[in-house]
C-alpha cells in the first residue's frame, strides 16, 4: 500500500507544495476523508445520498484548514457534503440568474453592454456546495472545446461594445499554462477588449497553484486584474498570503468576492476579522455577495437583513477600503443591498429596485426564530414586479 494511502498526506511530504500533486491527491472517498476528519454519521449518508447530484473533491491543502473534531466548522461546511442540500428548496433552479438565456454562445454570459463573463472551463480544484455554477462545476457537457472557445472569442471580436472579459468558470486556473496562454493571446489581439480578470478560488483552496511561472505568464497580459474568493478567517494561511504576494508583485490588483453564508461568516466578528485580515494581505475586498437561489442550498442563505445589518456594523468601524459591497445578483443584473435600491419587505420576499429600473422580488423568508438587529419596513406587494418561479405553488 502506498504510503499516501495509509495516514493523512500533511505539509512535511515531499510534494505537498507541488499544485499537480495536490490536484492528483484530491479527496473523494469517504475512507480516505476518514483519514483526516471524525466524519459523524450524518455526514457519511450525505456523501453517499449526494452522488449524482453534485461532485465533491477536496485538496489535502484546503482539507488540512478543516477542524477534524466539529463537524460546523467553517471550512468544513463549505466543502463535506451535507443532507441539507437533499431538502426541499424554496427553488429548484440551477440557474437562478438566467445565464443560460443571456449566453448567446456556449458559457459566454453576456448580461452587461460593456462586459462579458467567459466560463472557459468547468473544472474546479474543489466544489464548494453553495456554488452559483453548481449547473455546470465538474459536469463534462460544459467543457469548452476549441471550437467553442472559438466560437466565444469569435463573438467578443465582433462585439466592440465589450471592454471588459471576465475568465470563470469552474475555476480558469485549473487550466495549463498552455492552455491559458493561448485563450489570453487570442483575447489581447482584440483591440477593444482593455481588460481582462479572472475570478479564482486557487489561492485560497490551492495556494501552490501560484506559481512563479504562472505569475510570469499573467503578467504578459495586463491590464489583468484577479478576484479570488475568500470565506472565513481561517482560509487568510501564510501559504495563502505567499500566493498573492506573488500575484501583487506581478502586478496584478487581487480583489476578493465573499458568498454570505450562514453559520460561516454571518456574524460580525467572523466578517470583521475576514475583510481586516485580507487588507493585512493586501486585498481589497470588492463583493459580498447574498448567497443565490440554486436548489439545495438553502442552509447556507441568510435573510437579506443579516447582510444588511453587518455592512451598518462594518460602516466607521474599520478602514472604509476593508467594506466590502453587499450585492445581490438578479437576473437584471447586480444589485447593491442598501437604501438606495432596498424597498422593504413583503412577507417572504424582499423588494428591490435594480439599476436598470426593473422591481425585483427576491424569495427570502426568515427562518423560524431568527431574530434581526436590523428590520426593513413591511410593503405592499408591489404591481409589475419580477420575481422567481417558487418550486411548491
Ligand atoms: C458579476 C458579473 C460581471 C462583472 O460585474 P462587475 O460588477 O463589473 O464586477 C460580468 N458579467 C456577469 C454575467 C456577472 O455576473
Ligand atoms: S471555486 Fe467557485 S466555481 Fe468552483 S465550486 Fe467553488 S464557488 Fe463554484
């Protein structure tokens, strides 16, 4: 038997900084996750109940950060399949933003005039169970061939109006360099395409990913900026720090995106320590997203004045660059959870106007014995608005 088969893989192996390794060594069975965390019996049925449904895949570097004794700890919860995602949803949707329907070629969403994002590829090094992409992480029917990056490229060469080319996926980074050279080649020979991003998870599930050489090839295509996606505290490792050292130092601006979660980062000692523990690694938080409507995971959302009442609490009382914007995501586009465009309440749903002028209704009842520190004003049910198609009714 091998050796990495016998006990938990940890930092003192030979290889455990290589990014290849890591990806080669993912955990995705229960006994080799045995290994590593208590798994308590619920835990071992929502493995089994979710195959099908959902892929999982764990790093041993993103696996090393979990508490192998509580089964709610924050990086845990992100990535162990849990029998919540098996009940009823207030949706079914796998696509709560219409991204099909604004894709006017395979994985290209285009839904602002001036910008598009680009899923090249719908692998991932790990699959976080609230995924907004959870249609098509890990699902082979939505890899890119190189026609369809073709066909994608084609479109934004014809489309002058685009200057902004968002990379995601999945998670671009799992691509080889070859591979990612010669998308950010094509893309920099379209004249008015001035930026490109990538939206990442790498350095905070696979830090090693980051490597000197991929920063070398990066660095050819600026203006390139990168958002990755930070949760909790105890993803900010020293290994996560050296990885956006060396994106800061090729140049390239690191933002951070955070997904509301509750239980995780819902409260505001958690979201303070996170937003003022990324400034200390020097990135900026940009979005905190409302977590998404995708079936199963209504375990991880929170009422919409849980986010509310932790962007009051965060006003004035840290850097104001360490405030991260509170949006969420509609089918009209973003909209920023605040005054300006939060209506008020009406029962389950909160109402919203988007910038684009459209009403909004976003299903988002309260959990039974939740109580608020913050409260939006009860309205009526407003005529004309939008909303999503509830799944009992
Ligand atoms: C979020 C998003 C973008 C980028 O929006 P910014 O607000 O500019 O960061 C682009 N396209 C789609 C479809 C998006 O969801
Ligand atoms: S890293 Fe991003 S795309 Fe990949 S599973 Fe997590 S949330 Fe989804």
């Amino acid at each position: 038997m091998r050796h990495d088969q016998q006990r938990p893989l940890d930092h003192s192996h030979p290889q455990w900084r290589d990014w290849r390794w890591q990806m080669r060594h993912r955990i995705h069975s229960v006994d080799t996750l045995a290994q590593w965390i208590q798994l308590t019996d619920a835990e071992r049925q929502a493995i089994e109940a979710t195959q099908g449904i959902f892929r999982w895949n764990i790093t041993p570097y993103y696996a090393s950060l979990m508490d192998p004794e509580d089964p709610n700890c924050p990086i845990r919860r992100q990535v162990v399949p849990r029998l919540e995602e098996l009940a009823p949803d207030l949706i079914d949707s796998l696509d709560p933003l219409e991204e099909v329907a604004h894709s006017p070629v395979k994985n290209l969403i285009h839904n602002y005039r001036d910008r598009v994002a680009f899923c090249v590829t719908s692998e991932c090094a790990i699959y976080c169970r609230y995924c907004l992409r959870k249609r098509m992480v890990g699902d082979a029917a939505f890899m890119m061939r190189k026609a369809e990056l073709e066909a994608a490229i084609s479109y934004i060469a014809a489309h002058p109006e685009i200057r902004d080319v968002l990379l995601t996926g999945g998670d671009p980074l799992t691509l080889s360099e070859a591979h990612l050279a010669w998308i950010l080649e094509r893309l920099r020979a379209i004249p008015h395409v001035e930026i490109i991003r990538i939206g990442t998870r790498m350095p905070v599930k696979l830090p090693y990913r980051i490597t000197p050489e991929l920063c070398a090839l990066l660095e050819r295509f600026h203006p390139l900026w990168i958002n990755t996606h930070f949760n909790h505290p105890k993803e900010l490792t020293p290994d996560a720090a050296e990885a956006v050292d060396r994106l800061l130092r090729a140049g390239i601006p690191v933002g951070n995106q955070t997904v509301l979660l509750r239980g995780i980062n819902d409260d505001i000692d958690t979201m303070k320590a996170l937003c003022e523990g990324l400034v200390r690694i020097r990135v900026r938080p940009y979005y905190l997203y409302q977590a998404q409507l995708i079936g199963g995971t209504a375990h991880f959302r929170t009422p919409i004045e849980t986010g509310m009442a932790l962007m009051r609490a965060l006003q004035g009382n840290t850097t104001g660059f360490a405030i991260p914007k509170y949006v969420l995501d509609t089918p009209y586009g973003k909209v920023p959870l605040d005054g300006t465009y939060v209506k008020g309440r009406s029962g389950d749903y909160v109402i919203v106007e988007t910038p684009r002028g459209v009403l909004w209704a976003e299903p988002n009842p309260i959990p039974p014995g939740e109580t608020l520190s913050f409260r939006l004003p009860e309205i009526p049910w407003p005529e004309g608005v939008a909303t999503l198609p509830l799944a009992t009714s």
